[in-house]
C-alpha cells in the first residue's frame, strides 16, 4: 500500500541486541531465500528443508537458549523470540526442525537431561536430527487419555527395553523425521485415566515401524499414519519417569503452544494484502490496520508467554488464550481478502495463489495442538469458571 508505513512484525521495540540479531537475520533471509517465490512462502512452517535447517544450525538460530553442554548458545528468549518472528514473516522453510527446537529439545533435557540429552540434542542443535510428535492416535485426539498404543517391558535378543504396539495418526514430518516422542500406555487404565502413561524416544529407522502418507486437503504430503509392530525400543530410550507420561506431555503442549507460529502462519497473505491495497481507499485502510493492530496484541502477549517460560513459569492458560485467539484472527483473514480484494485478483497472481493456499490451510489451524473447544475448556478452568 502507498504511504503505508507500518511493518506488522516490527512494531514494538526490543532491546538494542535483538533489533540488531533482527538485521543479521533479514540480511541472512534475503539472500538465502531469493530463490524461493512468495506462493511457496505461504506454506510458512509446513514447508520443510533439511538443507535450510542445517544453514540455521551453523548460524546458531537453533537451540539459542539451551546450554553449551547441549550444543546451545545460551541466548535469550527474546532473541529466539526475533529469529522466529523474522522466519515466519519471511514464510522460511523451518518445518524440518521445528518441532525439534520448540518441544522435543527441550523435553528432553528436562526429563532425560544425563541419558538421552547430551547424545540426542546437540545433534538438533545442528539442524541434523528432526522429530515428530506421537501423541494422537485413530480414536484419541482431544481425548489423549484414552490412548491405546502400548509399550510392554521385554528383555529377548534384543536386550532389555520395550515392545511397541499401536498405530499414531496425523503425525506431521513423520516421513522426515529422524525420532519420534511417543506417549504410550504402560499400564492399563485404572482409576486415575491419566496415569499409566509413559513418553519413549523412537528411533524412525527401527524395524516394525511403518510410516503411511496421509495427503491433506490442499493436496500436500505433511502428516502421517505410523503403525508400530513389536517394534522395539531399548531400556534407555524410556524419558521421565515410567507412569508419568501425562505430566510430561502437558508440559510439552505449553511449549507447542505457545510459539509466534499461532498468530504468523498466515503472515504471507497479509504481506500480499498490504502489498495490493490501495491506500486511497478506506475500506482497505481500516481493515488492514484492524488486522495489523491484532497482530501488535497478539505479540505482546505472545512475547508474555515466552517470558514465562523463560522464567521457567507453567504458561498452558496463557498459551492457550493465544493460540485461540491467533487461529482466530488467522482464520479470518482469506474471508477479509475475498471481501477486499475478491473479484478483482488477477488469475495466477501471487495474491491469488496465496488467497487459494490460505483458503484450505487455515481450516486446520483450530484443531493442530489443541482444539478450539479443548482449549476453551482449559481457559474457563484456568480462570475458575468450571
Ligand atoms: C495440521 C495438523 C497437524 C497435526 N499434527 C499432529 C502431530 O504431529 N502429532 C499428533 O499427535 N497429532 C497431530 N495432529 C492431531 C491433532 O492434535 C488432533 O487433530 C486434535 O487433537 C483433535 O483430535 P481429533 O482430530 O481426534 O478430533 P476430536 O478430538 O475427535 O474432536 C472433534 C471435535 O469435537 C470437539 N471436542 C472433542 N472433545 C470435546 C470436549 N471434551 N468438549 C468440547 N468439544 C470437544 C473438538 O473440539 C472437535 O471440534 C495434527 C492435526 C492437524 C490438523
């Protein structure tokens, strides 16, 4: 738009040092990403390039919080803070090692920080290992207890671990992914329904396992059915405690759910609104600064969020506030594009190609980690209403 002089992403001052790791990391995405055309961009962190995350492991953009030890780079929460915010505004390919850096890395040095961390997380620092999240199963979604999946204790020729029968749905990378975090029975259910669950480190490569594609609704390969059939898992790869699956697993979903990626997954198609409007015409003015104003608010409270966990504070409410309200404004957006623009967008345009891939995408942005009702629930309950 003509005159407009308002970046979405930069409003809201950091300190000196982040504004600064926010020019080295524009610098680094204009030239790396000169290639890759704003249609592809919409995918945002659907897209995945293994090649891109290990660039940004050599740079150090991922694990910047974690300790040395674990090949991190002790940085801020606020500078990861702008690295993210800068990836998702530019739509970079960070999907390989997203999930990785967000939950896995971190889950696993809090619950296996001698064992499994300092073998397993420097290599994610590198931009080397990727994972996938095992927790929702055929008939489990919103209902995670009710998980059938098992692991049983064995000790046969392949030493003394665990055998895993089960099948996961909907497991996003799991055809890129080097492990997965699965949450499994270990017990059956009892009275306490959460108890009796356990996380386990699965190798991909480990006979049994069958990874299916599962093609979503804008034609693209991204999550996945993994079967498992006896496949087996050494003693070792058991993280936490055994039983106590479901205190791990909620802290994984505050850090899931608490990320940039809930209000910037459709960051693209603002970026093309702002870029077709015309500023003579209030109408586009005042719905796009309505949208850049939402934007501002979902920050700061996005950036609240980080802090918490910076302070090593539960944030599953506040998460869960933002994550409802991010998909909201997400999911609004392609119906304000077609109000504005709709009619007039040339066939084929980037804003065209956009509108179409955000039309399909933001569907599922209510139901990927977490419901809406899910976590309307969590928020009545947090505020003592239910
Ligand atoms: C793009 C995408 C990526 C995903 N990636 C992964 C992944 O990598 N790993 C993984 O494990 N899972 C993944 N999921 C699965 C996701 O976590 C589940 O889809 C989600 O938890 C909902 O479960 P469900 O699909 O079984 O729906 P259901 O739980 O059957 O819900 C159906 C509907 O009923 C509502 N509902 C259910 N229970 C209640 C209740 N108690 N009160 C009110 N309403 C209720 C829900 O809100 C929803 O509207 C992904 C999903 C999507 C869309």
């Amino acid at each position: 738009m003509q005159g407009l002089t308002i970046s979405p992403i930069a409003a809201g001052a950091l300190p000196p040092e982040c504004e600064a790791l926010r020019a080295e990391v524009r610098a680094f995405l204009a030239g790396a990403m000169a290639d890759i055309p704003p249609a592809r961009r919409c995918r945002n962190w659907s897209g995945a390039d293994p090649a891109f995350s290990r660039k940004l492991g050599e740079r150090g953009w991922i694990g910047m919080t974690w300790p040395k030890r674990y090949g991190g780079h002790e940085r801020t929460s606020l500078e990861r803070y702008v690295v993210l915010e800068e990836m998702l505004a530019a739509g970079a390919p960070v999907g390989a090692h997203w999930i990785a850096d967000r939950q896995s890395g971190p889950l696993l040095m809090r619950y296996a920080p001698d064992t499994l961390a300092p073998r397993i997380v420097p290599r994610i620092a590198r931009g080397e290992a990727f994972f996938c999240i095992g927790m929702s199963e055929p008939d489990s979604g919103s209902d995670l207890a009710s998980i059938r999946t098992r692991a049983d204790r064995r000790v046969d020729g392949r030493g003394d671990g665990w055998v895993i029968n089960g099948r996961k749905v909907w497991t996003s990378g799991a055809h890129r992914a080097h492990y997965m975090i699965a949450l499994v029975r270990t017990e059956g259910r009892g009275d306490n329904r959460h108890g009796g669950m356990s996380q386990f480190l699965v190798d991909m490569k480990t006979p049994g396992l069958t990874v299916r594609p599962i093609v979503n609704q804008l034609g693209e390969h991204d999550f996945n059915e993994v079967t498992f059939d006896d496949v087996f898992v050494p003693a070792e790869n058991l993280i936490g405690s055994e039983g106590e699956g479901w205190q791990q697993v909620g802290a994984e979903l505050a850090f899931e759910r608490s990320g940039p990626e809930r209000y910037l997954s459709s960051s693209q198609l603002l970026l093309e609104m702002l870029d077709a409007a015309d500023a003579a015409d209030p109408r586009h003015a005042v719905a796009l600064g309505r949208v850049v104003a939402q934007y501002g608010t979902l920050r700061q409270m996005s950036l609240g969020v980080a802090g918490m966990l910076s302070r090593g504070e539960n944030p599953a409410l506040a998460a869960a506030l933002v994550k409802d309200q991010g998909a909201l404004v997400e999911q609004a957006m392609p119906d304000l594009a077609n109000d504005l623009f709709g009619g007039r967008v040339e066939p084929g345009s980037t804003l065209d190609q956009t509108m179409r891939y955000t039309t399909l995408a933001v569907p599922s942005f209510s139901l990927r980690g977490g419901t809406r009702e899910i976590l309307r629930g969590m928020i009545a309950k947090g505020m003592d209403l239910r």
